[in-house]
C-alpha cells in the first residue's frame, strides 16, 4: 500500500481510495480465491488413453488374429464403442465425474466415441478417421482409478440417428429409435462365419418406432471400475481376445444372427457377456476381462 498526498493506492488492485477508506486484506495466497490454499480449485484437463490389442498384438484392419476356444484365424471388419458416464476415483476412493469436452465430432456433452478401424485392410465398411481418447476436465488431484460405462445414456439411445449431433449421427452404430445404438460393434470374419459379430445394445424396449420409449427389461449398460489407473500415464486396453476366450467364433448357433447380438435367447451371448459384467439368461455375470490398465 502506497500513501501519495491525500489517496491511498492498493497496490495489486489499482484503486485509488480516499486517506479515510482502508484497502482489501491481503489473503496472501495468490489465487485470489481467498482460501489461502493457492490451488483456487481450477479444472484440470485429462486425456484417458485407450487402446486396443488382441492378445499381445496391436489391433489393425490388417492384421490376422487367433481368437477364441477354438484358436481360429480370424481378420477384422470393425470394432467401436461408445462410453459416457466417466469417473476418476480419488485417492480417498470417491468418485469424481469427468466433464466430456464436447468436441463436435467425437464427444457430445454426454457420450464419446472410440474407434479403432481405419477403413483398411478388411475394414470396408468404416471411417478413415480413428479415435483412441476421451477427453475432460476435473478437479486438479490425484487419482489412481477410473469408472465407465459402456454404451449410450438412456434418454440419447432412443431417437433418429439421422437427426442427432455427432457422434450419434451414426448409421453403422444403430439399429432403430426403439432399441437403440449398438453401444459397441466389433466385428470379424472366420474361415466359416463370414462376419462373426459382437452388437451390444438395450433388448426388450418398450416403446414406439418414434423413439418414445419408458424403459427396456435389458438395458445392457455394463459398467467398469479399473483400479490402479492414472489418467496422466496409463491405458485403458480393450482387448477381443480375452472377449472371446471361451467362445467359438468359427461355429454359430443355428438359427440365430451371427455372433452375439444381445438377444436374452442367443446362446452364443453367454460367454461373451461375462467377459464385461453382464448376466445372460439367468447366468451370473463374471469378473470382467475385456478391459485392462497398461
């Protein structure tokens, strides 16, 4: 505080104040949030790395894989995912909501999307562009835990796809504005099932073709808790091989879609679902293996 004639300037607030008037305390902090604590509680930005590999190897659309029980040689057509929901966990165990940065293309407000096919190789029917980040912002700190879930929120899944804003507007990600998205879609062809397919999505809506729908009996929203992740550093893995490790992808249930399409009476469903925490047809879900810290 400087004294010049009759004013009194504060300094570090450039004001100019009468002899009579006093100056602001000084917290002495720095943030000028008043706290003294010096952090000013600001946001910070994370960028949670994903990946995907099949076994030990790095996905691409033209590689060649062994998946399954029956070790079988298998190409890739496609695998995408959206997620929402997304939590760090603290160091204190809480939960701490991560903002989604709503890019226009790859994040809204409420859902990402992650892709790994290139339109190459075998990939015919994808994007050249991929995607392998989910980003947003949280309280500065530390944590060493993330949760997720799987798939599109209930009040986006049922609309026009046509309509909506990125990355919902995607017609290779949808079925119709009664079941909704495929909150996942991964795809490969074997020597006798030329496209053996994982669609997860919600079954058994109950609703309209509009979109109007109250509810579905399977909503097949599988969530995830990783623990020992640090979002500075590590990798969420998604891994095809540890999905399919108790499933045959070179044989198909008769009578029934290729793969598993999240149908409650597809036997080809159960296995499969207990590889991301999900009950099958009065099946107990098992501990999830298809996500991974790296």
């Amino acid at each position: 505080m400087l004294r010049i004639g009759s004013m009194v300037l504060c300094t570090g607030l450039l004001l100019a104040l009468p002899l009579t008037g006093g100056c602001p305390a000084d917290t002495g902090d720095g943030d000028g949030d008043g706290d003294g604590d010096g952090d000013g509680d600001e946001d910070e930005t994370f960028t949670i790395q994903f990946a995907a590999q099949v076994g030990a190897e790095d996905f691409a659309c033209d590689g060649s894989y062994t998946l399954g029980s029956g070790a079988t040689a298998a190409n890739p057509l496609d695998f995408r995912f959206y997620v929402h929901n997304v939590m760090l966990v603290d160091d204190a165990g809480n939960d701490v909501p991560l903002a989604l940065t709503n890019d226009g293309a790859w994040q809204s407000d409420d859902v990402a999307l992650l892709d790994f096919e290139n339109n190459t190789g075998t990939c015919i029917n994808g994007t050249a562009e991929t995607r392998s980040t989910v980003v947003g912002t949280a309280p500065a700190g530390t944590y060493d835990g993330i949760k997720f879930t799987l798939g599109v929120p209930f009040d986006a899944n049922h609309q026009d796809n046509a309509a909506a804003e990125s990355p919902l507007n995607l017609s290779a990600l949808f079925w119709n504005w009664q079941g909704g998205y495929k909150f996942i879609r991964m795809d490969f062809e074997t020597e006798n099932v030329p496209s053996y397919n994982f669609h997860l999505g919600s079954t058994g809506c109950d609703g309209d073709m509009m979109g109007n729908v109250t509810a579905c009996t399977n909503e097949n929203r599988p969530v995830f808790a990783l623990s020992g992740f640090d979002p500075t550093t590590d990798t969420i893995v998604a891994d095809p091989a540890a999905l399919y490790a108790d499933t045959d992808v070179n044989a198909n249930t008769v009578d029934t879609p290729p793969g598993c399409m999240s149908s409650p009476d597809d036997p080809d469903c159960t296995a499969v679902f207990t590889k991301i925490n999900l009950a099958h047809d009065g099946t107990n879900p098992g501990a999830q293996t298809f996500f991974s810290v790296q």
